[in-house]
C-alpha cells in the first residue's frame, strides 16, 4: 500500500498568521477612530517645533552660555528676583551626579539580587537535571510570575511597603529580572551536553558537586553573558522607577517633564544615553575576555 505525504509548504501558516495580524491592526485603528481617540490635538506641528528648540538647547549649557543676571518681573514691571543661571545649572548638575550614583546602585544591586535568588529557581526548572516534578513545577511558576508582572507594578506595591527610596527600586529591580536570569539560566543548563554531568554523578558526587563540577563550568560564560544584558537593561528600567519616589534620575526627569523643561529633560536624556553607552562598552569589553 503505498502512503501519500502531503508536505504543506512553509509560506502557507507564516501567510495566515500575516493575515490575522493585518486584520488585529485594522481592528485597533477603527476602534481608536470609533472612539475618537486617533488625534494629535491641537497644534501638534508648532508645539513639536518648540519643543526641538528647547531640546537643541540643553540647560547644561547655561553653565557656560547662561545669564549671570536673570531678572524675573510681574506684569506690572516689579523686579521680582534675579537668578544667576550658571549657578543654578551647575547646582542642577551637583544633583544629576548624585541620582545617576543612585540610579546605578539601583541597577547594580537589584541585578546582582535577582541574579542570586534566580540560581536555585533555575536548577529546579531545568528539565534534565531531574529535580522533583512539585518543585520543578512551583519553580517555574514562581519565575514566570515574576517575568509577567512589571518591574513598574513591584515598584508601587514596594513604595507602599518599604517606603520611598531606593532600597523600594533595588527589590523591585530583583523581583522582576529574577524571573528573566531564572529563565535564561534554565535554558542555559538544558543546552548542556549531559555527558559531562552523567560522567560526575557516576563518581559518586552529590548534588552541589555535580554543580561545581559539571553545570557550573560549562554555563559560566553564558551566565554572565545574560547578567551583563540584564544589567544593562535595568540600568534603563531604574530611570522608570524613580517615577514612583524609588529615587535616581527618574525623579529628576519627573520633575522636568510635569514643569516642561525641555532643557533640563534633554541634559538628563544625555545622561541616560551616556551612561547606558559606556555600559554597553564596557559589556562588550567583557563578553570579548569570556570568548
């Protein structure tokens, strides 16, 4: 009896699922145009352009460029007060310095946090190291409900019990990533040839010297790999939880954007982009030595 294999061509599932995310994006648009939401307001055109002005001007600037002597008046012409500008930059800058420390110890401590809470986690997910099936089980669930919930959402719940500060953004930082490192570290021991493991268990080694001897070595360059990438993503996610009085320039950018400082908003940008850049470089630097 002869069998017929039909063979479906590649093309023809990637093709449905393109046709239900165009019709998933039509839905968004009519609903949105339905509710009268798709707007841009009023003048989008000339507030877009002021605000590019004030962004191609960085209050940093004023250090240099700024007016020793401002002069704030009422309507009426009364003096009101006179503001040196390059002191008060180079005040605002004093203050920048301290919540970029901030917000980089919110990062390299958080990080370093998850990272450790999720080292067991991940042992118990991996699937071929054999661990008990209730707590391989409860161990992927705890790491995936860290993964789903934001990093936003521990923060508020952390302020509310913790208070503000940093010590609120360092556990929120923690919870969250833990779900991220358990992850990948899982993924990492499963991708393991397994040889190396069987051949020391069959020495008689028990479960932390299989560790050591067999996991340990052979996922190390991955691990760090994945922290320095965690890493520098919550020195990003850290400037978001200074939005809820976890501290750090996100407090400073919360400030500029509800008093529209679009000067001082583009100094922190700067800030942001510098300090995540020269993580970047520095990330590199590593991963070259580990390869």
């Amino acid at each position: 009896m002869n069998v017929v294999r039909v063979h479906k061509r590649p093309g023809t599932g990637l093709g449905g699922l393109g046709v239900a995310y165009l019709a998933l994006v039509l839905l968004c648009l009519l609903t949105l145009w339905h509710a009268g939401d798709l707007n841009l307001g009023r003048a989008p055109w000339a507030n877009l352009a002021r605000t590019l002005g004030d962004f191609l001007h960085p209050s940093f600037l004023d250090v240099w460029l700024g007016n020793p002597r401002l002069e704030y008046r009422s309507d009426d012409g009364t003096l009101l007060r006179v503001e040196d500008r390059r002191q008060v930059e180079k005040d605002f800058l004093r203050a920048l310095a301290r919540a970029t420390w901030t917000t980089l110890q919110i990062a390299t401590l958080g990080s370093l946090l998850a990272a450790l809470l999720a080292l067991p986690l991940s042992l118990l997910a991996a699937r071929n190291l054999g661990a008990p099936r209730l707590l391989a089980g409860a161990a992927r669930a705890v790491l995936d409900v860290a993964r789903a919930v934001h990093t936003l959402v521990f923060g508020l719940l952390l302020v509310g019990i913790v208070g503000l500060g940093p010590v609120a953004g360092i556990l929120a930082i923690a919870l969250h990533s833990m779900g991220t490192y358990g992850k990948l570290h899982a993924e990492a021991i499963e991708a393991l040839d397994m040889a190396a493991v069987d051949a020391v268990r069959a020495t008689g080694a028990g479960p932390l010297q299989v560790f050591f001897h067999g996991v340990w070595p052979a996922v190390l360059p991955q691990w760090v790999g994945s922290h320095l990438y965690v890493w520098e993503f919550n020195i990003r996610d850290s400037t978001v939880l200074g939005l809820i009085g976890a501290g750090g320039l996100g407090l400073l950018i919360s400030e500029a954007t509800s008093l529209f400082q679009w000067g001082r908003l583009a100094t922190l940008l700067i800030a942001v982009v510098t300090l995540v850049m020269l993580f970047d470089a520095l990330s590199r630097r590593v991963r070259r030595v580990l390869s």
